[in-house]
C-alpha cells in the first residue's frame, strides 16, 4: 500500500477517528491524526484513511474494491453515513476536520470495523434468491424487457449497511424489523416476474414489525452511496400487502 | 396470523381512525365557522342530537384505537432491550398501563359528558 501523494501542494488536515480495541481498550475513545492532504486535487476518504494508517498502523477498517462496488468501507463519515471509498474529501470535510465513526447500530468489532451479522441474519430472512416452484424450462426463465426494467434502481444494493445502521427503527428492533436493505431486497424478489413465490415472502412481511416498523424517516435514501431508494421500496411492498388484503 | 398481529391490519385500522377523527374535527370546524354568533345554548343542542352523539361516541373509540395502537407502536421502538437493557420490560409494562389508565379514563369520562 502506498501512502505517498506526489504533488506540491500540502496542507495538514485533522483526522478525529473512533479508536477501540476491545483486547486493551476498556471503552471507546476519540483519537486526533493529522494528516497531509493535497490542496490541488481531491482524494477519497478512505486515501485519508490510508494516510492515517501510515501513522498509526494499528488503524483498522475495511475496504477492498476502492471504487463503491464492494460495500466494505461504510462508516459514519461527519455524522453521515457512507463508503469511505468514493466520498470525496471536499464533499466530507466539515470546518477542516474529518470525523470517522463505525456505522451505527450494529457492535464494534475494532475501531472502524462493525459486526454486520445481524444485518446480514435480517437479509437472508427475506430469501433474497429466486424461488420457482414451475418446471425448470429447457434454456432459462425469460424476462421482458419491460419486465426487466422493474428491477432497475433495485438489483443495484452492494449490502454495504449503510441504510440498515442510518435507520432508527433498525436501531431500536434489529431483530424484528429486517431494515431497508433486506426489505429493497425482498423487494427486489417479489418485483421480479420469474419468481414465483410471491404470497409466501408477503406472508412473511405481515407481522407488526418485519416491514411496518418503517416509519418513513428516509435516512435510507439520504445516506445510500448507489442512489437506491429503500423507502419506496417499502411502500411498494406495504401496497401490495393492503391490496391483497382487499382482494 | 391473528387480526391484531397483523401489521396490515394495525396499519389501516390506525389511518382508518385517523381519517375518522380528521372528518368529524373539520365537521366541528365548520360548525363553529358557519355560526359566527353561537352561544352556549347552541352548543349545547348541537350535541343534544342523537346523529352527533352517535357520531362523538365513533370518534372516541376511533381515539381510543388510535392511541392504544399508536403508543404501542412508540412504546415498543423507544423501550427496547437494546436502549434499556434488562430495565426494556418494567419501563414498558408501566408505559402501558399509564397508557391505558389515561385511555380509559378520557374514553369513559368524554362518553358520560356526552350521553
């Protein structure tokens, strides 16, 4: 990994990370780095983070792909959740000072690292898989491409938590209400027309908190980095679920 | 699924109330509006007719629901295990009980004023 950015122009920028190691640390803490930044071109936060790590190695977060695909590095970033990796500096830098927090909501495994097990029990609650009970056609299940386009703004989510850990409802019931990722997702399967387990996944959803604990906040659409909108989503299933109970 | 573990059926019967008691205040509304000069004894013969008793007595249960439902929902986001730890089920059991103690009091008291 390289820390080094070769240009000319510098200026110190004040990192204020959430640090805690639950193996030496009895509590969490803030903890202050500074940091030289470019002041002729934009870096990314998660390039800020990687200065940081330079010096303080024991620094910890996750990321991977760099360029918003992978949904590793979603933190609180200023109070705003989002991928570290395509957050320009400009954009994030509030008062020349960075403030990186883990998502909210879900247990710190080590400083930026959260346990995202509960959000991941909550999506696979919602079998986010294609279910077909007709007999397997000879080539594949076909799909129009009106069809096909119901799925767009839907299909995209990259599972980075961001949503699910913004959302106040998942805070106060992670174990009850499934969260606007799993419920983009269930979504994402009851839309789609080849699936064909459409009745089950709503009966699924009926109860008083696996999707009505959405109060429509909308911090899932503020924060999602992919532009998705959750909240919608909701309201599409939540329509279909009163339709059903007219018909 | 029973009806009242049913999201949807919480739901639509919270709106269902609401609308009610929207309609029945926009009624009372123009009542008062259309009646520039009204006093109390035309206040009073307004709700003397059995229509608006009829009509009050909807709008209290339509109240009643609504809050019941309502503060259950508040109740069961705010008094969470995960907030209050072991403290999540006293806190809530006496939440609803105050609830319900301020429920039936203003249900039952409002239905003796009107009949």
């Amino acid at each position: 990994m390289s820390a080094v950015i070769p240009v000319s122009h510098l200026q110190t920028l004040r990192m204020n990370i959430y640090r805690f190691n639950p193996s030496i640390d009895d509590k969490p803490y803030m903890q202050d780095i500074d940091i030289e930044v470019p002041t002729d071109k934009d870096i990314m936060v998660l390039d800020a983070l990687h200065l940081a790590k330079v010096k303080d190695p024991s620094l910890s977060y996750r990321s991977s792909c760099r360029e918003g695909v992978c949904g590793s590095d979603g933190m609180n970033i200023n109070g705003k959740n989002g991928l570290a990796c395509i957050m320009p500096l400009s954009e994030a830098i509030k008062r020349n000072k960075l403030t990186l927090r883990p998502m909210p909501g879900l247990p710190v495994i080590r400083d930026l690292i959260v346990d995202m097990k509960t959000f991941f029990d909550q999506l696979e609650k919602v079998q986010p898989y294609l279910i077909t009970k007709s007999k397997n056609p000879e080539k594949e299940r076909v799909q129009s491409p009106q069809e096909r386009e119901s799925l767009d703004g839907l299909y995209e989510c990259i599972l980075c938590g961001c949503c699910s850990t913004a959302c106040p409802s998942f805070w106060w019931n992670p174990d009850k209400f499934l969260g606007p990722a799993a419920l983009l997702q269930s979504w994402r399967f009851i839309a789609d027309s080849r699936d064909e387990a459409t009745e089950e996944r709503l009966d699924d959803l009926e109860d008083s908190f696996s999707l009505y604990r959405c109060h429509g906040v909308m911090n899932c659409v503020s924060v999602c980095p992919k532009g998705l909108n959750p909240t919608e989503a909701i309201s599409n299933i939540r329509n279909k679920l009163i339709s059903r109970k007219g018909s | 699924m029973k009806f009242l573990e049913s999201g949807t059926n919480e739901f639509l019967i919270i709106r269902a109330c609401a609308l009610f008691m929207f309609l029945y205040g926009v009624y009372l509304i123009y009542f008062v509006v259309s009646n520039p000069g009204m006093d109390y004894l035309l206040w009073k013969s307004f709700f003397e007719g059995l229509v608006i008793k009829v009509f009050s007595t909807l709008f209290l249960i339509s109240f009643a629901v609504h809050t019941w439902l309502g503060t259950w929902a508040i109740g069961s986001d705010y008094f969470t295990p995960a907030r209050l730890g072991g403290f999540s089920k006293i806190v809530y059991v006496s939440y609803r009980f105050i609830c319900f103690l301020i429920v039936l009091i203003v249900f039952i008291w409002s239905l003796i004023i009107i009949w």
